[in-house]
C-alpha cells in the first residue's frame, strides 16, 4: 500500500480523521481547533531496486507530528500513535521522539520508516 495511505488508515481513528498530509488544510482549521491532531511529512523515498528494475516498493521515512491543546493530550496522543504503528504496520522503525515548543499548542514530533509501494 502507499505509504501516504497506510499512515493515514492507522492514525486516523486515533483522532477521529484529523490526520493530514504536510499542514492542516484552510477547509479544515476549525475542526482541529481544540482538538488533537496529527500531520505527517514523507520525508523522501528510498526505492528498491534489482537487477530486473524497479520493484514498486521504497522505504519511506516519515515525520509525524502530534499537535494538541495540553502537553498531556499530545504526548498520549504519540504514545498511541507509536503503539499503534507498531501493532500494524510491519518493519515500522523509529527514531526518537520528543516535545518542541510552538506558539499556540503543544507539539509532539517522532520519525518513522516504513515500507510502500508504488505501483
């Protein structure tokens, strides 16, 4: 599955479908106000190749960053998504993960890699 897709399919039921693709969309700004949410940045790909060519998967490391009104909301918030990730989505790796101030919310940032497909 595409990797985009696959993100959003295991996050999205942790915050009730506030789970977006680089920002929030202008259409969206107030469903997420006061709310957990989650946006998710594919860094870049990494393609798998053979001697045949292309094999449609890549390895893709993602951001993922928890944003939400309390500290205690967007660290359960990222704990969840951690657990969840792990559960489901095989070979997931992570690196670590912490808080970064922002001016209105409370922010939780991690990097994933996972496995996609292209084609």
């Amino acid at each position: 599955m595409d990797a985009s897709k696959l993100i959003r399919s295991v996050l999205n039921p942790l915050v009730d479908g506030r789970v977006y693709p680089l920002k929030v969309p202008e259409a969206a700004a107030e469903t997420v106000k006061g709310k957990p949410y989650i946006i998710y940045t594919p860094i870049t790909s990494i393609d798998v190749t053979t001697n045949e060519g292309h094999t449609g998967h890549e390895r893709v490391p993602i951001q993922i960053d928890v944003y939400a009104p309390t500290y205690g909301e967007a660290d359960d918030t990222m704990k969840l998504a951690l657990k969840k990730i792990s559960d489901e989505i095989e070979g997931a790796a992570f690196g670590g993960r912490g808080p970064f101030p922002d001016p209105n919310l409370y922010r939780q940032t991690t990097d994933i890699r996972i496995w996609g497909t292209i084609f």
